[in-house]
C-alpha cells in the first residue's frame, strides 16, 4: 500500500489525502491482482489434472477462495475499523436487503447447495418444469444441459443450455435421478386383444422384458449390497422386472414394470419393443390391440297393420 501511495504522490500527482481515490486504485489493484492470481492457478492445474470431474472441482475451489479473498481485502480497505463498517452495514443494510433481496436469497442457496449437496455436477435432475444435468454451478445459478423439452423425446437432450436461480432450490421441489441410487423404475404397456391369448401373451414379454433387463437387474442387486454395507438406510424392496394386467377399452393391457439407468429410458424401451415385434408373428393367438368402435345393430320389426 506504501508503494501505492509512492505512485500517486510522486508520478501522478495525487494527494494522499483524498482517501476516497486511494481506496478505489487499492480496491483495483486487489481485483484485478486476484483475476490474476486465478488465472494462473487455473492453468497451472488444468496442465496438472487430467481427470474432468476433479479438475473443474478444483477450478471452483480456487475460483471461490480467490474471490472471497478479495472480498475480504477490499472490506479491509473500505472499512479500516469496525465501528465504520458496524455504522455504515447499519445504515443501508435495510436497503439493500430490500433491492437485492434475489441475488441474496442465490447467494444463501448456493451455500445450502455446497452444505447439504442435493445435486452435483453430473447428476440428472428435474426442478421447476425443467430437466436436464447440471453442468456448472455458480454463486447465483446453476446451469444444466436441458433433457426432452418441446421437440426432442423421452431422455435425450436438446443442446440448450437453462441457467435457474439458485433460490429455486427453497421454492421448488428437486428431483434428483442420479444421487445414492443410480436406477430409476420405467413401464412400457403392451395391449392385446379380447381375442388373444393374453396368459401367452404375458409370458412372453415378461420372458422378452427379464432377458433385456437382466444386467440392470445384476447391477442394481449388488449396487444395492454395497450401500447396505456402507450403512446407508434405503428400502426399495423388489428389484426384480414384473408385468401387471389390467383391462382397457381396446383390449388387455400388460405393463411391464423394470429397473434402468436413468439415461437409458429410451435405449431399453427399443430393445424391448424390438425383441417382441420380432417375436409376434411366430404367436398366432397373440395380437396388438389398438383403439376400435364396434356397431351391433338388430333385425326391424315387422310392420304391424293399422287398427
């Protein structure tokens, strides 16, 4: 600060005394000092990491610390006793609560983020109508890569970016289909006709639907094992595929009800259905129902003869 001082006196002509301007050049100095200083650990530490996930955790910790750093200094300066800062926060910590009362409430969201961690880079969630995997956290938001939306089906993502508020997080229920228990429950419903053999036709995808699934069913069994050994309390009873029957206006519907990964919905409901269609025309008593009207119509009556 001596050598701040030195510059403004002797090379810029500034008095000392207008404290105002010194303060400003110091707090310059500090931003621009720190931006530097990141920029550099940065680099030094993507060169160094090879491995994404830990180099981006890495980048953030830096980011946060260089930063809070230079919030701190530039307190310091602004407010060289605590009986300025206490009378200054005193005066416009009102008005301030009322004006940025949103990027407070992300500022405290962020923090409830880092604290609890109801979701992490990586991870698929769904908040506010919105879906998708976050790809970056903030101090303010969060950004996630979005998944389905207006054009693109099941689970697949649509190249847009959507930046949310970290505040949604207290407003907003959080689904989260990747944390703890990597495996989430899809149906598919197959509907037969009246006509067909519908206990035929519910062995068959039953034996169609265990056959694709069966690996998900091996993996969700022993990632289930390895929890109960860490001590981590989830019930999810039955793992196991099954098929449920029930009557629809077209016909007999059999829903099958299976574990996958959560960004495989799509890829195991091809399989499956790929495997029965080639499957049907080798079950002459089993056939697809689809939406039908009959018309029954009865025999007119005679004429009868005028009285």
């Amino acid at each position: 600060m001596d050598t701040i001082e030195t510059i403004l006196t002797q090379y810029l002509s500034i008095d000392p005394n207008y404290q105002i301007l010194r303060k400003a050049v110091q707090t310059v100095v500090i931003v621009v000092g720190m931006l530097i200083i990141r920029a550099v650990l940065q680099r030094l530490l993507a060169r160094q990491m090879k491995d994404a996930d830990n180099r981006y955790r890495w980048h953030k910790v830096v980011q946060y610390v260089c930063d809070g750093m230079a919030v701190l200094l530039v307190i310091s300066i602004w407010f060289q006793s605590g009986q300025s800062f206490a009378t200054y926060f005193g005066l416009v910590s009102a008005g301030v609560a009322i004006a940025l009362q949103d990027p407070i409430a992300n500022i405290f969201a962020w923090l409830y983020i880092i604290y609890k961690n109801p979701f992490d880079v990586g991870d698929r969630i769904e908040i506010d109508g919105h879906k998708g995997d976050v790809v970056d956290t903030h101090f303010l938001e969060f950004t996630m890569l979005e998944v389905g939306g207006h054009w693109v089906d099941a689970d697949q993502n649509t190249g847009r970016l959507v930046h949310v508020p970290n505040r949604t997080v207290f407003k907003q229920p959080l689904y989260n289909e990747t944390q703890e228990w990597p495996f989430i429950w899809h149906e598919i419903p197959v509907t037969v006709t009246f006509e067909s053999d519908w206990e035929r036709a519910k062995h068959l995808v039953n034996e169609i639907m265990n056959k694709q699934v069966a690996d998900v069913v091996q993996s969700a069994d022993q990632y289930r094992k390895h929890r109960q050994k860490n001590h981590i309390l989830m019930r999810h009873g039955h793992i196991t595929p099954i098929v449920y029957t029930n009557v629809e206006a077209s016909g007999i519907e059999l829903t099958m009800r299976f574990l996958c990964e959560p960004r495989m919905r799509r890829t195991r409901t091809e399989s499956i259905w790929e495997a029965l269609l080639r499957q049907l025309p080798y079950e002459p008593q089993v056939h697809l129902a689809y939406p039908t009207n009959r018309m029954i119509t009865s025999k007119p009556l005679p004429d009868t003869p005028a009285g």
